[in-house]
C-alpha cells in the first residue's frame, strides 16, 4: 500500500525532519543543565563561588530551546497528521470504490460486517501504524542511538550498564510481541463478527420487535461482545507486563548508573553535573526503547489490518467488463457490413460475432441452455447447489413475460444473470442478441432497469430517489415516470410533496409507497429492459392494474419482465414462464398453461382454492 503514500511523501519527510530537531534540542538539555549545576551553583571551573550570571544566560538559553523544541514537535505532529489522515483518506476511499465494484458472491464471501471494520477500524488502525512510523519510530531511534553515544562520552565505563540492559528489555519487548502477534488478526476478527449481528439487529429491528426477540438478541450480541472482549483482555494483560518489567531495567540502570558516576567523581574522573546529565540520558535511551516497543505493538496489529486491507484492494472483480458499448457495437455492425462477414468481431463470445451483423437494440433476452450454481461463501458456506439447470428462454422484444414457480426454484437467479449481478455456470445469456459477457458493464446495465424484491431508498428526498439513476431527468419525466407508478398521488400529500425526506431505508413510508417510489425509480431510467421482481407485492390488485395498464400506455416498446407470486399479476403478461426446480416448464398464455402445465394448474388452484380439474375451466 506504500503507493498510496507517495502524493503525501513530503509530510512524512517534514515530519520527520522535525521531529530529528525537536529529539536534537531534548539532547542539548541535559548538557546545558550539567554547565549550570558544575559551573553556575557548585563554582567547580572558579573558585567555587556560584556564577548567577551563567545560570542566568544558561537558564534563558534553554527557555529559548525549549519553547523551540515545542515548536519543532507541534510542526511534526501536525505534519505526522496531514500524512496519517490523508493517507487513511485515499486507502478508504480506494477501499468503498473496490467494494463498489466487487459482485455480490465477492461481497458475500467477506460479509457485510467484515466489510465496515476494514473501512472503518482497520483503515484507522493503519493511520495510527503511519503515525507512529514517520514520528515515533524517529524519535525512540535518535533518543537510543544519539542518547548511546552522548552517554559514553561522558564516561566509558556507562557502556556496561547499557550493554546490560539492552538485553533485559529486548528479551521483554521480543517474548510479548511473540505472544501478542497473532491475537491482532483474531482481534479484527472478533469486530467483524460484533459489527454483523450489530448490523443484522438494526436492519432487522421490526422483526425482532414482532416476535419479542429482544432477549435472544442482545444474548447474540452479549456472545460476539464477550468473545471481543475476551480477545481484547489477552492482549492487554500481555501488554501490562511490558511497562512494569521496563520500569524494572530503567531504575536499575538508573541505580547503577548513580553508583558508577559517584565513583567517577570521586576519583575525579567525573563532575557532579555530568553524573545528572547521564541519569536524564538512560531515562532517555530506555524510554526510546520503550517506546519502540509501543510502535512495534502498533506495527503487528497495523499489519494485521493492512493485509485485510489489501484483500479487499486486491480482490479483482469476479464479473469483468466486457468491451462492447453502444458505439462499438454499431460500428462493429458498420463494419460486418462493409466486409459482408462478422469477421472482424474476433474475440468476442460465441454468437456474439455473427449476430453483431444485425444488431438492433430492441430489449430482446434469450436464455440459451443456461445453468447456474451460486458460489460457496460465507453466506452460502455449504456444497453449491445447482439452481438453474439447461434454461432456454426467449423474451420477446416489448412484449410482458411473466415468470411464476414455487418458491425457491430459481426465478430470482434467472433475472439476476440478464444485469450479470451473477454470471451463468453453463451457456449463454444474450439481450440485443448479444452474449452480455461481452457488453461493458455500464452499457449492459443501462438497458436494464431493475426493482428488486427489497425495496432500498436512501435518506434523502423522494424526489433524489427517484432520480438516482438519471440525475439530469427534467420534472416532467420525473412526474410522468411517478404517475405511471401510481406514486404521484400520495407524493403530494406528503408535507413537502417530492421534497419530503425520507428516513433510512425509507421507513418512513409503508410497504406499497417504497414499492411504487422504486418502481418509479426504474421508469424514469427509460431502459430496454423493465424487471420487476416481485415488486408489486404490497400493492392492491387496483392499483397493480392501474400501474399495469399506465405502463401499456407510456411505455409501450419497454420489454417487461415480472416475477409473480399472484396468478392475477401473471394474467396480465402477454405471455407466462412456468419455472419448477430451476427449468422451464413451460411457457404459454393462461389458456395454454391451464391446458399443457400440472405445475401451473396447481399454482392456480393453490389460489383460487379450486382444484386443478376446475381450474382449467377457469
């Protein structure tokens, strides 16, 4: 990820750099001290008569470095900052955008929880990791290193000391990092785990509420909140050892540092100034050592949250885009022509080539012997199941093809390969003629409008949701498209008409007027392709006919597409595909399946309380 660091590389390097002269001024201190306890109050360099003189210029002297040391490291923090936060800025950015694009079996497999903690509390854990790099790791480095090398100049024999204590500390800094490492990543796990019941209980609230179960709920989140907590512990009760044990080292060195320099000066080897300065310079160099430990800790759970990171940056999607656009399409067909061959179509999928010579974009779909198994993930973690098997299927372009079945054979997962939110196991799904592997993503999914079985609104105005996928529509096609859904009416009697807010998820409407919004959402699209998946559920049968009959009218070449649980919606259609456990079963107006489909006659009967012997009379 260090790429992305490269545009905020020089307040990393201004960071650093002041942060080495605010380390430098805190070196000189000690010195400057030393000249005022030998020279200014004990007179050793005199006739031991104190020099208030020289404390006074000394003292003023490190008045002025102080206030510059201030200055130097709030230079540093705040440029340690700019480079942290705008690096956190660009990888969570980079990070939404990549989820963005992953397809649903990608997002599935990381789940949504895991995916909030690595945008939000990996992202963080990584701002800190840089932090602490481009300034505390300076500042523990110089305080060890020049803080080492001052120490001996003053005397030698404080070589020992340290030589002892480096060991000591690095042995305990060395063994807790060994035995907190591999807790980060399990860390990370444990708030994912948080965050997805988290997630699951607030997207879920009314259910909870209806079947009372608060109480087994918060003991979920009392379970994955204990299991973080847990995990949380082992790793602080590791770390609580680190400090004591230093502290240890620090005052024995310290001990012995006062031993050996009084020894010094009383040979004459030392002054009393200098033996100061040097206990301030171990408290220093073990403190620097202290601290690296601190970073090193912020290191392993930083890498730990950068390579979750890096999976989701580097999860390539699934579902690649394909190369065709509206544009090189037609001039592909220019050039079919040109040449009387689709020779020139090389590379595209099988058929692509040879039906390009004819392409028309008319909102046409065609199933060719198409199967489909969803991925194993996290979401479906057991054997793949086969969900389609050999589907052929042929819509019509502008006609209205209803698909019913029972539930659960497959007729979600058959809409969901025509936007490629899933691409087929086996075989081919065309729409224009057109293999849709082959379309760019963009232009495939601009001939599709899709209202799906949850109806999503955003927390903005009823207006901005209808508009979502075509910001620049006029009022009068935001109006129309709202009146064929048989929306516009209780838009108006809402406080601020289609200015009103909505609150998230669009609870603040019921059931029919998410419905209707959404449907009005895909109209004004103005796609080829109009799917509907089971999305007039929560609307009476009057208005479901109104919405239909306003559709016939207003958008007449549209090709519709609408997954049915009512046999009153399917009626409608110009035409009705019976799916059973994944395969057509047949496909027919309502007089032809009650004649030729026992699955449709059953679905019939199921509904008009009839049985299947009357029902064809029906």
């Amino acid at each position: 990820m260090l790429k992305y660091m490269r545009k905020y590389w020089i307040f990393a390097v201004l960071a650093a750099a002041f942060m080495i002269a605010e380390v430098t001024v805190d070196m000189i201190q000690p010195r400057l001290m030393a000249d005022i306890v030998d020279n200014g109050i004990l007179g050793l360099n005199g006739d031991g008569t104190p020099d208030l003189a020289l404390i006074r210029s000394v003292g003023i002297k490190m008045i002025l470095i102080v206030l510059a040391g201030g200055l130097f490291g709030m230079l540093s923090g705040t440029m340690a900052n700019l480079c942290s936060q705008n690096f956190g800025n660009t990888i969570r950015k980079k990070c939404f955008d990549r989820i963005m694009h992953l397809s649903f079996e990608q997002t599935d497999a990381f789940t949504t929880g895991s995916l909030i903690t690595r945008v939000t509390n990996d992202v963080s854990q990584v701002e800190r990791l840089v932090q602490q790099l481009v300034r505390g790791f300076i500042r523990c480095l110089m305080f060890m290193v020049v803080g080492t090398i001052t120490l001996m100049s003053l005397n030698v024999h404080f070589l020992v000391i340290i030589a002892c204590a480096f060991p000591l500390v690095l042995l305990d800094i060395g063994f807790i990092l060994w035995k907190t490492n591999p807790l980060f990543t399990l860390l990370q796990g444990r708030i994912d785990g948080l965050n997805s019941v988290i997630q699951e209980n607030i997207n879920g609230t009314r259910v909870v509420k209806a079947f009372i179960q608060e109480d087994r709920e918060a003991a979920r989140f009392d379970a994955a909140n204990t299991s973080l907590v847990d995990t949380q512990l082992r790793v602080l009760i590791l770390m609580s050892f680190l400090r004591p044990i230093m502290n240890i080292v620090l005052n024995l060195a310290t001990v012995a540092l006062i031993w050996v320099g009084a020894i010094q000066v009383q040979a004459g080897g030392m002054q009393p100034g200098e033996v100061m300065a040097a206990v301030t310079y171990i408290s220093q160099i073990l403190n620097g050592m202290m601290m690296l430990a601190m970073i090193f800790q912020t290191l392993a759970r930083g890498r730990a949250s950068a390579k979750r990171i890096r999976q989701v940056l580097d999860a390539d999607p699934v579902i690649k885009d394909g190369t065709l656009d509206e544009e090189s399409l037609r001039a592909l067909y220019a050039d079919s022509e040109s040449d009387g061959s689709a020779d020139s179509a090389d590379g595209l999928a099988t058929g692509t080539a040879a039906i390009a010579a004819d392409y028309q974009p008319t909102g046409s779909v065609t199933f060719k012997k198409v199967s489909f198994t969803y991925p194993a993930s996290g979401a479906n973690p057991g054997a793949p199941i086969e969900v389609l098997s050999g589907v052929d299927l042929e819509v019509r372009p502008g006609e209205t093809l209803a698909v019913i079945g029972p539930t659960g054979c497959g007729k979600t997962s058959l809409v969901n390969l025509i936007p490629r939110f899933y691409d087929a196991t086996e075989g081919t799904v065309e729409v224009d003629g057109v293999d849709v592997r082959d379309f760019k993503l963009q232009t495939l999914r601009s001939k599709v409008a899709f209202v799906t079985q949850k109806n999503e609104l955003f927390s903005t105005t009823i207006i901005d949701n209808i508009a979502i996928g075509r910001p620049g529509a006029t009022e009068d096609e935001i109006h129309k498209a709202a009146q064929t859904a048989q929306a516009e009416d209780f838009i108006l009697q809402q406080p601020d008409g289609y200015d009103t807010a909505v609150a998230e998820g669009g609870m603040s409407l019921s059931g029919g007027q998410r419905q209707r919004i959404s449907i009005a959402r895909a109209l004004l699209k103005n796609a080829e392709i109009l799917i509907f998946d089971d999305s007039t559920s929560a609307l009476d049968l009057k208005t479901e006919a109104a919405l239909y009959q306003a559709l016939k009218k207003n958008y007449p070449g549209m090709t519709k597409i609408v997954i049915a649980q009512r046999i009153a919606t399917a009626r409608k259609a110009d035409r009705i595909a019976v799916v059973d456990s994944g395969r057509i079963d047949a496909v027919g107006t309502h007089q032809e399946l009650m004649e030729t489909s026992a699955v449709y006659r059953d679905i019939c009967a199921s509904q008009e309380r009839k049985s299947p012997q009357k029902g064809g009379a029906a």
